[in-house]
C-alpha cells in the first residue's frame, strides 16, 4: 500500500503542482482547504487565496488530479492563535508575523491531527523549502531552491517533532518551472496571480481591523508625541499603531535630514524617530524560540534573518537561557519587536523566535 499523503490546497498554483507532484510520485493524495476567516461576515476579495474562490479552484484541481477534497472548518483555532495575536500585537506597538503564526500554531498542526483521523501518514504544502529525511526521526529543513520564493523564514515554528513527516514536493523547483508544470498538467490554477494580502484583512489595511477588534478609545489609535531619542517634541500622530520601526512614510517633513521610526513606545504612546545611524542595533534579544535543530553552543557564529526578504547576516550567540542574544557582525537597521528572527546554518533552518528587542552596543556584548 502507497503512503497517503495530506496536502494543504489553497486554491492557488503552488499547492496545486505540489499534490500533482505527489500523484506522480506514487502517493496516496488527498486535497484539503483550511475555511479560516475569510469565510465569515465579509465577502470574498477576488485576490484572497482562502477565498471562495480558493475551494473552488482546489476542488477542480482535485477532480482533475483524481483525488478526493476536503474543506476543514479552522475559523476558531485561527482567530484564536492568528488574528487576536495580530491585535495584541499591534496594541503593544509590535509588528505581528501573522503567516508564521498560521503555520506554527493553527495550519500545519491542525492538518496533521485532520490527517490521523483520515488515515495518512504525511502531510504536505506547497511552500518553496525542502526538507531531507535520513530515517527515523533525523529531518532537517532547509531553503526553497528559488532565491525570490524562498519560505523558510515563515516555517521555524514547526514543532521539531513534527518534520518526518513532512514533504515539500515544489520546494526544488522554481516559480517559473511550477508554472510550466501546471500548464502541462492542465490545471487551472496554472496562470492565477499570486496573492499579497493578509488574508483576513479583505481592504488591504489592517487598520480597519484594528478598528473594528480594539476598544473604543484604545491607546494604540489615540494621538501621541513624535519625539527624538533625547525626548524632544517633533510632531503628533493619529496612533501608534499606524507605525513600525523602520518606517519613514507618515513621519512628515521639515526635519533638516531623513528620519526614521526607531522605537514605539505604547505605554507612553511615543513614537521615536532618528536617523539611520541611530536606529542601528549592534544586537537582537529574541524570545518565544523554537529548535528545529540541536541548538548551537554559546559564542558560536550563525546567520539570522530579521525580515523577509532580508539577506540572513552574521551573527554570534551570547546567551541560550531561555531567549536567545544574538550579537551581530556589523550594525543592523530596523530590527522590529514582533517580526520573526530565523537562525540558519548555511541553507539549513536551526529555528527562530520573535524579536523582543533591539540591542544597542553595551548589551549587544
């Protein structure tokens, strides 16, 4: 008997040739769509993936694959772990990740309790990583072959015990090749347009959800001080929620030079700008971690990435108990409290947190 196999189909063209892979392969395929927010109270955005139009096109591509489809109702779980997260991040001047969210805490767990039930051994998506097995419970995971797709920055927080069984069937494959895949197979999500917004924002501005989940008043949407790192006075803002560190737009003008958000502080409803220089950390404090790798030894070198799309820098391990500090090479810009921190060793994933901190040189060392 072949091994059966969960794949996460959202309607799109990864997860589409990701299952048309496994069918060639040999695998006993089953087709599921997560229902999350997106279903409830509003309607669907034509460019949202768990959209309706998500299980439709998942549905087809199933039919055309020869494989059954399931929908799984997640809108509790996902509320719960992914959308309140959002808020309270915001709420505490922080800047959520909330795709890594979806992955760690509601999608691929949820998946593989559905996918028990259903009687299958492995669970799969179409994310850009891969991932070797070497038997027993020897897994590692590692970048997406196409530079551009790469997703192991949304995946650190997989549990550790959960990668065996785990398949990433377009993760060597580039986006243009998965295209020329799903062309020749038929399908219909061959030429669909990627989607870029949150899924569960369907304006595009997560402000109107903010609006809508936080109470009237809420310090996080009230006007606040503009201010220097020595405390002086530039300018107002509507809320400090509309800000994340590094950012410049909505900061106006008349300074004399280019300044940029530095830290949010909410108790005080402060957000404090400075120049580039003065927004450099020398290190990074990050809590919430995960291994998906033995942890490496205190004053080892790693590399970290701060942020998608960022290259991963160099960076020395000072301390392991419980967060982990991390002192980088050279300065870094922008380093956010919220955002995702991802440790690798070459293209290898060791794991990752979330950024508590930026560290300034004292701490750092």
């Amino acid at each position: 008997m072949s091994e059966r196999i969960l794949v996460a189909m959202s309607g799109g063209v990864d997860s589409s040739v990701a299952a048309a892979l496994l069918v060639q392969q040999g695998y006993d395929v089953v087709g599921a769509t997560m229902k999350t927010f997106c279903y409830s109270g509003t309607d669907a955005h034509p460019k949202i993936c768990c959209g309706l139009d998500g299980i439709t096109d998942a549905r087809r591509v199933s039919d055309t694959l020869g494989i059954p489809h399931y929908v799984f109702d997640v809108e509790e779980d996902f509320t719960r772990h992914v959308i309140d997260d959002f808020v309270a991040e915001y709420a505490r001047g922080r800047t959520p990740n909330p795709c890594v969210r979806c992955n760690s805490n509601t999608k691929f767990q949820d998946l593989m309790e559905r996918g028990k039930l259903l009687g299958c051994d492995g669970i799969a998506s179409g994310h850009y990583v891969r991932i070797e097995h070497s038997g027993g419970t020897a897994s590692a995971l590692y970048r997406g072959v196409d530079v551009s797709k790469d997703q192991a920055y949304f995946l650190w927080g997989l549990p550790k015990k959960m990668l065996p069984l785990l398949h990433f069937p377009v993760g060597h494959l580039t986006k243009r090749e998965v295209r020329d895949q799903a062309r020749k197979l038929g399908l219909v999500t061959a030429d669909k347009p990627e989607s870029q917004e949150i899924c569960f924002v369907p304006t595009g501005d997560y402000r109107d959800l903010l609006e809508k989940r936080l109470e009237t008043r809420h310090p996080a949407l009230e006007p606040g001080r503009i201010v220097s790192l020595d405390g002086e006075l530039l300018g107002e803002h509507s809320g400090y929620a509309n800000f994340t560190v590094g950012q410049r737009k909505g900061l106006g003008g008349g300074f004399g030079e280019r300044l940029y958000v530095i830290e949010i502080r909410a108790h005080s409803r402060e957000v404090v700008v400075g120049t580039v220089e003065e927004g450099d950390a020398q290190g990074v404090e990050i809590g919430e971690v995960n291994w998906l790798a033995a942890p490496p030894p205190e004053h080892t070198t790693i590399r970290v990435q701060i942020r998608y799309r960022a290259a991963a820098v160099k960076a020395t391990v000072r301390s392991r108990e419980g967060s982990v500090t991390l002192a980088f090479d050279e300065p870094q810009r922008a380093v956010t409290p919220g955002q995702s921190a991802v440790f690798f060793d070459g293209e290898r994933v060791l794991g990752g947190g979330r950024i508590e901190r930026a560290l300034v040189t004292t701490e750092a060392c």
